[in-house]
C-alpha cells in the first residue's frame, strides 16, 4: 500500500488502485474503512473485510469475507450476518463507555445506529479549529450533530 491512510474504498477508481498498490500482488486484504469490496484489477484481487460490528456502507449487518482459493486463483465473497446490534448500543452505556469516553461517543453511537462514518466527516470539518485551540471537541460535536438535523 501507498501508506496506512490511504483507504481503499468501493468509490475508489481503478487508476487510483493501482497507483495505490505497487508492485500488485495476487491478493490484497485490507480494512480500516468498515466498506466492504470484491474487487479484481488487473491481476489483483483486492478484499476488505468490511466491519465485523461497526459497518459504513448503510448495512447493519456485520460484515466478513470468506477467501478460497479455487481453479488456480483466489476468490472472495462477503458474509453478512446480524447481530444484536441492540445490545451494542445498551452496551455503550452498561459498560460506562457513553458517559466516560469523552464526546464523540455521541457520533459513534449514531454511527452505530445508521452503519454510516460519521467521525471521519467531523474530524475533516473540525480539525484545524479543534487543534487551532478555536473550537473544543465537545461543541464541534454539538454543531456538527446540530447541522445534521
């Protein structure tokens, strides 16, 4: 990979990809967006796994991918499965993380709720007036929460 920031997203162009993984392997599994992809290019079959609790491609369901290799190449399919993503949420707070975390966890659980990515979109908006010393954490996320209504 280009470097560990540089997500491989559906969206992501084929001309982008390759720039991203030189020299291409057979097989290339990453992760980190929560969005997963099939996707074969050129000789390359790139794989995320997706999210196994905390998807981003609007499905709630957990996502894995199941990897064979048959008739010489490698194949992958992604499993989506439920799960009690009710007791997830009870779970922020049974554990205390909602109330002990800081205030973002009222981004992660939203992002939670939606199976859509929220901080990364808050953090692009913020981040100069957070780091600056302008703007705290907690009321940017009060008006990033506000903007969304």
């Amino acid at each position: 990979m280009e470097h560990d920031r540089a997500g491989i997203f559906p969206e992501t162009t084929d001309e982008e990809l390759r720039h991203k993984i030189k020299p291409p392997p057979s097989v290339l599994i990453v992760g980190h967006t929560h969005r997963p992809l099939v996707h074969q290019i050129d000789q390359t079959l790139v794989i995320n796994v997706g999210s196994a609790g905390l998807p981003f491609d609007r499905d709630q369901r957990l996502a894995y991918a199941q990897i064979t290799w048959q008739q010489s190449k490698w194949q992958a399919n992604i499993v989506r499965i439920d799960y009690d993503r009710a007791q997830a949420q009870q779970d922020f707070y049974i554990t205390g993380f909602y109330e002990q975390a800081g205030p973002l966890t009222k981004i992660m659980i939203i992002e939670l709720q939606n199976a859509v990515s929220l901080l990364y979109p808050w953090a692009k908006e913020f981040r100069e007036r957070i780091l600056g010393g302008y703007l705290t954490i907690e009321d940017s996320v009060s008006i990033f929460l506000e903007n969304r209504s």
